[in-house]
C-alpha cells in the first residue's frame, strides 16, 4: 500500500523570511523519510488556513507546517474548519515558536525536521493536545485580552531583526503611551472578576512573546486553560513583575489571578485588543472561548 503523501505547508516570510530561505533544506530533510511530499507556499494572510482547509477537506491527513506561532495558528484554523481529519507536524522556524517550546517540539528546526520525519515515516502514534475557541476563531497555545494584545499591535510596528526582544521593547513603548485597565467582567466557572483590568490571559501553553513564561504550570493536554487575571499596574510595577514574568515566578504576586478554566465569558465596558497564538483579533467587547479537549492530533 503506497504511503499517505505529506503536505508541507510553508509561510516564506515566517521568523523575518527565514522559513523561506530554508525551504529547500527542509525539503531534503522530509525528503529523507521516504513518503510522497507536495509543498505549497503560502502568499498572504489567511492563505495558508484556506489552502489547509481545501486539502483536509480533499482527503489530506498529514499536514505539516513550517512557521511561527501565527503559521500554527493558520494550520489549526484550517484543520478545524474542515470536513475531514488530519494530524499536524511542526517545523519552528518562526521568532517565538511558543507552541513548539509548549510541545517540547526541538527549537532546532534542521532536528526537528529529521525528527518529524522519522516519526511519520515510522507512523508513530500521534499525541492529542487541547484547542481553544474565542469568538468563532480556534487557538493552539493561548488568548490574550487586554495589555498583551496591544503589546502585540505594537510589536508589529518594528522591522528591526531582533527577534524576542520586539516584544520586550513593545511593552516600553505600550508604559510611555498609557496602561489601559477596562473595566471588565470575567466570569469563569463559579469564579467572577468585576472590575479594572490590566490584561486577562487564557493559556494553553506556558510561553508568549517568545520570552515570556506567563503561565509555567500551563499543559496543553491536561483538559484546562489556565486563566490569569492581572489588576491594575503601575509603570514601576510593570517593571519589577517583568523579570519574573519572563522566568515563570510571579504567580504568587498579588495583583495576579490563577485559575484553572474550561470556559471563559470576559465583557469589557469598552472595545479591547485581543489576540489569538499572537495573532490580532478586531477590538470587540465579549468573548466567549471554551476549551475543546484533545481536538488536534499531533505528529
């Protein structure tokens, strides 16, 4: 019986254009593994989530991506919008890479290629890892609403190659031009939050930003969210939370709220930013996400 051909789906300017100078490296690579490969390039947002969707919904059931978090992001939409059933491979090669890092997937993208390869090629089992959905949209690694959504738009602002630290440097930015703290209502289970919010973040995984561990207890398959609700901060707060951020140690902090969650409603008093796996979502006042237990099958 002939092998299931593999579809790499690959976003040329993932990681600032690195994806695409390695595609014919990665090329080999699956190469080695002996199955039928096609590649098809993605062209602009939104194009990689649709052509995934068309082959899943064609019968494709190996899909792997080479990108970032929002290349991960277009595949999950894609395979969770189809008809059909497909498992999902990752090549990092984006600047975070925090679904990788949440799924123990090698940062090394020439290992994690071989490794990948070898897997299909044996067809190992597959593992099963929790999606999340806000608003009509799935998630792999986690939601944000509030500061780090607009830490995000900033970030977008800057072309300068340096890499994790684009978000570090959007934060400043974000302390110069004002923290907003909408009054929100968060409702989660029989637990409530009325009031100022800083930010209210819904992880699968532990990592955003690419440098920062704002939820480290966060397992992408123990069937929980975890919900982190921060009150209002000052500036000079903001900095001294900014070093345990990054190194996972400020759950014990008293503006912090951690909550294991399956689902989540959030009403601001205001349009917010939000994003999905880093990806900015249209400034909206409800969101309603729910946690959808083992739904994507993972090489």
């Amino acid at each position: 019986m002939p092998a299931e051909t593999v579809h790499l789906f690959l976003n040329p300017t993932a990681g600032r254009g690195r994806a695409g100078k390695r595609e014919p490296r990665i090329r080999e690579l699956l190469g080695a593994g002996n199955f039928p490969l096609e590649v098809h390039l993605s062209r602009d947002v939104g194009d990689l989530e649709e052509q995934v969707r068309k082959h899943v919904d064609n019968g494709a059931s190996r899909v792997v991506v080479a990108g970032g978090d929002g290349t991960v992001h277009e595949a999950t939409n894609g395979i969770m919008r189809a008809n059909g059933d497909a498992t999902l491979g990752v090549i990092p090669t984006g600047t975070g890479n925090d679904f990788a890092k949440a799924c123990d997937i090698s940062l090394d993208w020439e290992h994690a290629t071989t490794l990948l390869a070898d897997r299909i090629s044996k067809n190992e089992q597959t593992r099963l890892i929790d999606v999340g959905l806000m608003n009509g949209r799935y998630f792999a690694n986690g939601a944000g609403v509030g500061l780090d959504a607009r830490v995000t738009r900033i970030s977008r602002a800057y072309r300068a190659p340096i890499g994790d630290l684009v978000y570090l440097l959007a934060i400043f930015r974000a302390m110069i031009d004002g923290i907003a703290t909408p009054r929100m209502r968060i409702t989660a289970g029989d637990h409530t939050h009325d009031g100022a919010v800083t930010l209210a973040n819904i992880a699968n995984g532990p990592w955003i930003g690419g440098m920062f561990n704002v939820a480290p207890a966060a397992v992408n398959n123990d069937g929980n969210f975890d919900l982190l609700i921060v009150a209002p901060v000052t500036r000079t707060r903001i900095m001294s939370l900014l070093p345990k951020l990054i190194s996972g140690t400020h759950m014990g902090e008293k503006e912090i709220v951690h909550k294991p969650v399956t689902r989540v409603v959030i009403v601001s008093d205001e349009p917010v930013d939000s994003h999905l796996d880093g990806e900015l979502q249209e400034m909206q006042q409800r969101f309603e996400i729910e946690l959808l237990p083992g739904a994507l099958r993972l090489f």
